[in-house]
C-alpha cells in the first residue's frame, strides 16, 4: 500500500490514471489520424493498431521513470537495516508490472471484443511486454543511481529522452521508412518491442528485422552497469 501511494500519489485518481492516460492518447491518435488517411498502415482498425503501438511504448516508459525514482522516493527506508535497494526496486518492479498489465489487458480486451479481431501470436504478444518490462526497468535501474551522484543528469535525460516517442514505430511501421533511417533507428530497442506486439497481433505482418537477442543483451549491459553504481555509490547515495 505504501508502495502505491509513493508511486501513484494518495489520490485514487493517481491510479486509474495509469488505466485512462493509455486510453485518451489512443482515443487521440485514432480521432486525428482517422481524419487524414481512410485506414491505418496495418489492418483496418484505427485503435487496435495505435494501441500495439502505444501500450508497449507507455509500457517502456513508465517503468523506466517509476524505477528511476524509487531510490530518491524512498531513501528514508534505506536507513532501516532490513531494507535495501533490491527491496525498493523490485517491490515498485512489480506494482509497476502488475499495474501496465491490468492495463494492457482492459485496453486490448475492449479493442478485441469492439473490432472482432483476435490475437495471432500470443507468444510475440506475451515477448512484447516481457521485453517492454525488461528495457524499461535496465533503463531505470541505470538512471536512478545517476540521478543521485549526478543530479544534472535528470534534466539531460529528460532532453534526450524526448524523441523516443516519434522514433519508435508507434504511429507508423518500420518498413515502411526508408533504407537509410531503418538502419538508424534500428538500434532503438522499442522499435523491436512495437513490431514483436504487431507480429502478435496481425497475422499479415511480418517482421524480420526485430531482434529479441539485440533487446536482451542492451537489458542485460544496461542492468549490469546500473546494479554496479549501485554497490559501489552505496554510502555516498545515503549520505547525500
């Protein structure tokens, strides 16, 4: 319960924001969208399509800023002998994964039963937020012990963090950019996650370009590198 009010603010409306805010930016695609072209780049349903865009992206992104904080919102309980850093992060881990699934279920439950469609690949949609979980939390774990030791860094990282939204295939498909952006942005790890979520959802939709492999070794490194800031800024993280 603590957790919940830490994260999500002691209004009830702190929580159901994390169900409505998915909601009203894909209601908001489909109006503006809908507007300009006859039908979407992929199937026929204006919603459905945004949403495999938007829910692994708005997967992503709460994680990585709700963990990136849980060490700065919490640094009172880490006074406490029995508490520690795992403890933090993993319990606000698993309220955030918890929360982002019950969401995700509601908003493509109602999209299933309003347009007709069912799921293709439950696999690819089940790898889908798996790995939207995994790069959110390694991005998160990384960023919360800088934020500490280099308090500037919040702010560049809000910079540069800004353009993940039109970079990452939410609103439109991979392949259909051209040769030489492909090869850029495929280095963006949601650009995997969003076309592994269409591969699940759109039996005509292939995706050769994604790459779990690619997506789970970024996790791993940028894991790694924020649970060894960890150990090794301990004191000076308590301290300050």
């Amino acid at each position: 319960m603590r957790e919940m009010t830490t994260t999500f603010g002691r209004s009830s409306l702190g929580y159901l924001w994390a169900v409505i805010e998915p909601i009203g930016v894909i209601l908001v695609f489909t109006v503006a969208f809908s507007l300009i072209f006859r039908q979407p780049p992929l199937g026929y349903s204006f919603p459905l399509f945004y949403a495999t865009g938007y829910i692994p992206f708005g997967i992503y992104n709460t994680c990585q800023g709700k963990i990136s904080a849980a060490i700065s919102q919490n640094k009172a309980l880490l006074f406490y002998p029995a508490v520690t850093y795992t403890d933090v992060i993993l319990g606000r881990f698993v309220l955030i994964s918890l929360t982002e699934m019950t969401t995700a279920f509601f908003v493509f439950g109602g999209l299933l039963v309003y347009t007709g469609s069912q799921v293709a690949e439950f696999g690819y949609v089940f790898a889908g937020f798996g790995l939207a979980l995994m790069i959110g939390t390694s991005v998160g774990l990384c960023n919360a012990t800088l934020f500490e030791i280099f308090p500037s860094w919040r702010n560049i990282w809000r910079i540069l963090s800004r353009p993940m939204f039109f970079i990452s295939a939410i609103f439109y498909l991979f392949d259909t950019l051209p040769d030489d952006m492909q090869a850029l942005l495929w280095w963006n790890p949601l650009i995997h996650i969003v076309g592994t979520l269409r591969v699940g959802f759109y039996p005509e939709y292939e995706a050769p370009y994604i790459s779990w492999l690619y997506v789970i070794l970024v996790s791993l490194a940028l894991m790694t590198i924020g649970l060894v800031n960890l150990r090794s800024s301990n004191k000076f993280i308590i301290n300050n």
